[in-house]
C-alpha cells in the first residue's frame, strides 16, 4: 500500500514538473509574441525592413556610370534592390514624370516642355551634374581615309538635306563607297544634342540612318562596316578602341582634336564636350532607400565616371551636391 502511495505521489510530481516545463515554453512564446506586438510580428518586422526597389531610367549615355555605381552599391549593401534602365534621356522623362521612376538619367539638360509635363504632375526635383562626356564620332577601324571632320562636313554629311551619299561627297578624294550612317534614336539624348550642334534648331536629320536607343547596336553596325560612321558617347568607343576609331573634330580654334579625358575636361573637344546629369525626385528621397542611393552615386560617380570612360568633376563640386541633396531631402 505504501508503495503505491509512494510510486503514485512520483508519478504525480513528475506530472506537475512536466506541466511546469510546459507552462514556460508556453509563456517564453507568448512573451515573444507579446514582444513583437510591440514592434510588429515577426512577418511584419520582415516586411517592414524590406528595402524599396530604386527605380532609375533613361540616358544610355549615362547608363554605364549608374550601372557601375549600383553594381558596388549592392555588392556593399547586399539586400538592396537597384533597376537601372536605359530608355534614352526623354524617354526617361516621360518614365519620370509619369511617377514610374525615382531618378532619370540624361546627356543633356531637361527641355521647357519636360519641365511643364512635371509641373503639372505635381513633381519636384533637382539636377545634378555628375559627369562630363565627349560625344565621339566614330568609323570602322579599317577606315584609313577620314583623318578628321568639321563641323560643316558632319551637316552636310547628316543633313537631310545635305545630298551625301558616299564618302567621295564629302571630300573627293575619299573612295566613291556608299556610307551607311548609324544613330542613337529619337529619345535619345546623345541625338538631341548631336542636332543641335550639327544642324541647328531648324535642320533636319537624314531618313536614312540607323537608328537605336543601344548604343550597343550603333557600335556593332560601325565595327560591321568599313564605310559606316556613328556616334555616341566616349565610355562606348573607349570599351572598342581595338574596333573602332574616333574622328578628330575642328573646334572653334581651328584645330582638329579627338576626344580624350583632358580634351573634354578641358573643354578643347568642341563643340562635342558635354556634361552628364541626373535628375532625382524629392519625394522619392523621403525613403531611405532612395535616400541612401542616391547619396552614394554622388559619393562615387565621379570614381565610376572615370573607371567607364567618361570625365569626373572637381571633389568640391560633388560635395556641394551632397549638401544640395541633403537638403532637399530635409537631413
């Protein structure tokens, strides 16, 4: 009798210990569940902490610098998520002032009716120049008879009305060959200004070129032809160096001078010498990670300009846009 008191008074501890140890779990998840109450559960904290997707579009001329600097600014914050796009400067725009897009890059400054488009969405931004570029003109390697360009020959080369249609038009001792001409394309940036620059506000762009907003596309038709010619910005011809070759451009001093990074910082190759920006919304940079992004392609896009081929500005330049962009964004 006694030991069946005995075994039954056991078996009733060990029960009571056993409830015990059943009690404190209970109450250790309950007190992580009261914990995240507090702080939001652990599927909302997730979520919260999730980083916003940048959303950046248009210069394909600029596309090379932004690429770079969201490829190391990933590789350093590795749960951040960059979109680099590469719809052309006013393509880009149309992306930026239809809320699409957080920054937009482009090869020339934002024209009168982009600006109106944004004031009427309700957007306000500010334009920070990050880099410079020397628009190259371009040949085929095997191209041994174009030892320079002016001004006046690439109008009546690419003027609609301009009657060329080989290289002996141009210059007559050049060979009697068709040439196939190779342009980035109406969004772009890069042919905006190329425009301007070579047939004025009133001129007209040949019908007959190709046309693509790749820059990697143009590179591809000129190194396919021996009679082609293009442009685009330096970062492409400097990657094809071996492929292709830049044309030396007349400048306003009357010297023949090729793009190179002195040459463009200093202001020698022109009228082809021009600055690269990027526009970046002040609402967007309400979010950290718009925020945090964008002070780091500041903070480095004149290292990543250099390192693709284009020509970074003075150190003080860039510090002043930092402070620029901390203060639209209220730090």
């Amino acid at each position: 009798m006694k030991s069946r008191s005995l075994f039954t008074a056991l078996a009733l501890a060990f029960l009571l210990v056993l409830l015990a140890a059943c009690g404190n779990t209970e109450g250790s998840e309950n007190g992580e569940e009261s914990g995240n109450a507090e702080g939001g559960s652990s599927e909302e904290n997730a979520e919260s902490s999730e980083q916003t997707e940048v959303i950046v579009d248009g210069s394909s001329t600029v596309f090379p610098v932004m690429e770079a600097v969201a490829e190391e600014y990933q590789t350093e914050n590795p749960d951040a998520r960059v979109s680099i796009g590469s719809s052309g400067s006013g393509g880009g725009f149309e992306k930026f002032a239809a809320g699409e897009t957080h920054i937009s890059n482009a090869s020339r400054p934002i024209k009168e009716e982009e600006i109106q488009a944004l004031e009427d969405a309700g957007i306000e931004y500010t334009e920070f120049q990050i880099a410079l570029d020397g628009l190259s003109i371009v040949v085929n390697k095997e191209n041994d008879w174009v030892d320079q360009l002016t001004i006046d020959q690439l109008k009546q080369m690419w003027s609609a009305d301009g009657d060329v249609t080989t290289w002996s038009d141009v210059n007559e001792e050049w060979p009697d060959e068709e040439i196939e001409f190779y342009s980035p394309g109406a969004d772009s940036g890069t042919a905006d200004y190329f425009s301007e620059v070579v047939l004025g506000e009133e001129g007209s762009f040949r019908q007959d070129a190709t046309l693509s907003e790749d820059d990697n596309v143009l590179v591809q038709g000129v190194t396919g032809s021996p009679n082609a010619i293009g442009y685009f910005g330096y970062a492409y011809y400097a990657e094809n160096t071996d492929q292709l070759k830049a044309v030396p451009i007349v400048n306003d001093s009357g010297e023949a001078v090729a793009p190179d990074s002195e040459t463009v910082q200093s202001g020698e190759y022109n009228p082809f010498s021009r600055p690269l920006f990027i526009y970046v919304k002040h609402e967007a940079l309400q979010d950290e990670s718009v925020y945090n992004f964008a002070k780091y392609a500041l903070e480095n896009a004149g290292e990543m300009a250099e390192s693709v081929g284009y020509v970074a500005q003075p150190e003080s330049e860039y510090e002043d846009m930092l402070s620029t962009l901390d203060e639209v964004a209220g730090k």
